[in-house]
C-alpha cells in the first residue's frame, strides 16, 4: 500500500490528519574472534511511527506495515481513550536536502581488523580478542495528508574491541567501543592496543578499601552517567515531578567547570539529525553552561503545558542528540597522573538497571576498574560499589580531559577527573 492510498483510506473512515514518521536503517557488520569470521550481517530495517487526529483527539502507535487493519486499529485506540488532546501537523512541504542512499561495503576494515588481530601476539597474557565493526546508515522520512514530505539522514561507523587476558586462573576482560560519522577518525590500532593491554593489567586485583576515593572516570562511564542527564532534563519527567531537576533552571547546581551542549546539527557527531521525530527543527544549544542548568527538552505536547515552542527533542520520548560535555585540553594520561592514590574506572553496572535515580539524583552502582598509584595504573580492582548522587558527582569535577568520545547517538564526554566519592569495598 502507498502512502497516498493508506492516507485516502483514512481520510474515508473519518480520520482528520494523518502523519507517519518512517525510519528504515541499513547496516552491514562483521564479528570476528581472533582472525575467524564469526558473523556477517547486512540488513535493512523500516518502522512507523503513525500519529493521527479524529475530533480532536490524537492517538500514536508503532508499526513495521502499512495497511486497513492499522487504521482500524488507531480508531479503536482514538474511541477507547479519554485524551483530548490536540496534536499539531505539519505544513511546510520545503525538503531542502535531497538524500541518497550510500553503497556500504566493509571489506576494506574486515581485512585490516584480521591483520592487526595480530597485535594480541605482542600480549603474552591475551586469551582471545573479540572486534565488531558496523556500517550503519539511518534515514527518518515524515509525511502526511497535508503534503509533507521531508527527509533527514546519518552515516556513522561503530567499532567494538574486547579483550580477556588470562594468568594463572586468573582471567580478565576489557572492552571499549566507539561511535564516529568519519570512519577515518577511527584508529584501530591504538583501540586494539589499548584493550589488550588493560585486560593483562587486570589479570592483577586488589580489594578496594572503604572509604573516599578521588576518581577518574573513563569517557565510556561518563558517557552513560551523562546519558541520565536526558531524563532528569526532560520536560515530561519534570512536569510529573519525576526528575530531581525540578525548579533547577537558571540554577547552579554542578561543578562551574561543566558546560554541557546538545548539538544535533553539527555533522562531525553520529547524532546528526536536522528535525526530531514529529519534525520540528532541531536546534544547538547550551543545557548546562559553567554548572548553571540552562534548559529543558520538549516535545510538542509538554511545550504546550508551559505555552512554549518545543525544542526538537521528541525522539522515543524525549531525548537529546549529540548532547555531550564541552571537553578540556589534558590527555587522560595527565589526569591519571595527578592522583597520588585513587581509581580509574572503566566500566559499571547498576542494581536491577536503577544504578541512577532520575527523581532523586541518588547513584549506587558495581564499579570496575583499575587502582591508581603515583599517576599510574598498577592493578585492578575487585568489584566494589560507589554511592553519591549526580548533584556531588558532577560537582567534584576537577579537570575534564580532551577525549571526548562517542558511543551512542545521543550523548557522550570526555574522562573526568572527580575529588573525594564514596567507594565500599566488596
């Protein structure tokens, strides 16, 4: 079914506006453990996301086909609610950019990653090396029964390593990944080094002391601590008094050394995008500036609540891209080098996935990671648990290094380097 017949046939059974949001996704990517091939994938993906209006009253649902039975299935959901509200649709049919879909062929980086799985001889204690490499293409597509008809799209290139070292009967693992829209910006080689190597330290833990411990945070758990931030920002979470930044805007509440910005138009960053997903505009602005809250996400429905336009944030809820920290000029290995006795830690994973509390700002959450002596990694460290909450987390911040780096399309940061948290040893 076209979209003109699936739009006349839902005019016909009375429905007023009509408006679908397509997103198809093409990726093409390689597993590969040691030097054997162990996956192939070259797929493609579509989806819809349908929102539509009938007096007065607008319902949304997701979709992979098109056809009568999901419009009779948006009336049903239309006449069983008890919402009223009203929606709003688009009207400009201007698409100033015209896409064309790439050719993805990764046999060059399959080659090359089978050639330095090499690297792992010069790491007398490597078990196996695990990399996964992905070209991925994404496209978002809306249109509806008044004309519309606009596109926006993002190429980006994933990269994932993991290591496991092995003495005696001891046995570690390492892993990092990256996100990058230029694939040339990916150095395979220092990331394959970098894994092994923290994997043959690790085959050395020691128990971690209970007590406070000055920090750094890797780029990849300040990341996902930053990708928390979306919620707590989110206009929904604060209008149902769920987020712990309620009645914090213009407020300092974070280290001044914080600038937080959300970029979603800036195309060196996977998260390119130039509207969200009910195609307003997306927009570059600042949500944090110097630890002062600056801004809230909306989306079109909880801009209404506020009589304010919406800030292109509406993705699966509200969401933010490219939103990351404005990075420092030190080298990770200068923040490591300025702890006498501290922690690095490289990876985390929450109690029953509630490690981050969006209402209260509360964090308990397993650490991993390796224990720092005179600026330098020595071992790592038995499993052990870290309480604070986001408030003194990110206002202990005390220097933030220069690599910043993304691992997913929404957020990211650089390593930061964080005086004086509460650690229990396990």
């Amino acid at each position: 079914m076209t979209y003109q017949e699936f739009f006349q046939l839902a005019e016909a059974k009375g429905i007023t506006n009509i408006q679908i949001t397509e997103d198809s996704k093409k990726e093409n990517s390689i597993y590969l453990i040691n030097k054997k091939l162990e996956d192939y994938t070259d797929c493609e993906k579509r989806t819809y996301s349908i929102k539509a209006e009938v007096n007065g009253k607008t319902e949304q649902l997701y979709t992979e086909y098109l056809n009568e039975d999901i419009i009779d299935l948006i009336l049903e959901k239309i006449n069983i609610t008890d919402s009223n509200y009203e929606d709003e649709y688009l009207n400009d049919t201007i698409n100033n950019e015209i896409y064309t879909k790439p050719t993805i062929n990764i046999g060059k980086e399959k080659e090359e990653l089978i050639k330095l799985t090499d690297i792992k001889n010069n790491y007398s204690l490597t078990k196996s090396l695990e990399l996964a490499y992905s070209d991925i293409y994404t496209k978002t597509r809306i249109i509806n029964n008044k004309g519309v008809d606009i596109s926006t799209d993002s190429h980006c290139y994933e990269l994932y390593a993991e290591a496991s070292a092995q003495e005696n009967n001891n046995v570690s693992t390492y892993s990092e990944s990256v996100l990058v829209s230029d694939k040339e910006k990916i150095d395979f080689s220092e990331i394959i080094n970098n894994v092994l190597k923290l994997a043959s330290i690790a085959t050395k833990k020691r128990k971690l002391e209970t007590k406070k411990y000055d920090i750094v945070l890797s780029s990849n758990v300040a990341s996902r601590i930053i990708d928390h931030l979306q919620d707590m920002l989110s206009a929904e979470l604060i209008h149902q008094k769920k987020s712990c930044l309620e009645n914090k805007l213009n407020e300092k509440v974070f280290s001044n050394k914080l600038t937080i910005l959300e970029e979603p138009r800036n195309k060196d960053y996977p998260g390119y995008i130039i509207f969200d997903k009910e195609g307003t505009p997306t927009s570059n602005k600042e949500l944090i500036k110097n630890g002062v809250v600056k801004s809230y996400l909306y989306d079109i429905k909880e801009a209404k609540v506020d009589k304010i336009s919406s800030t292109g944030n509406k993705y699966n809820g509200i969401a933010g891209r490219n939103m990351y920290i404005v990075p420092g000029d030190k080298k990770l290995e200068d923040l490591l080098k300025t702890i006498e006795n501290g922690i690095y830690i490289t990876h985390y994973m929450g109690s029953m996935g509630s490690s981050i509390n969006t209402t209260s700002g509360n964090i308990s959450m397993q650490i991993f990671g390796y224990i720092i002596e005179n600026g330098q990694l020595i071992c790592g460290f038995e499993p052990a648990v870290l309480t604070t909450s986001i408030f003194e987390l990110l206002s202990n911040v005390e220097e933030i290094g220069n690599d910043l780096k993304f691992i997913m399309r929404s957020s990211a940061s650089p390593s930061l380097y964080i005086k004086s948290i509460s650690v229990a040893g396990e």
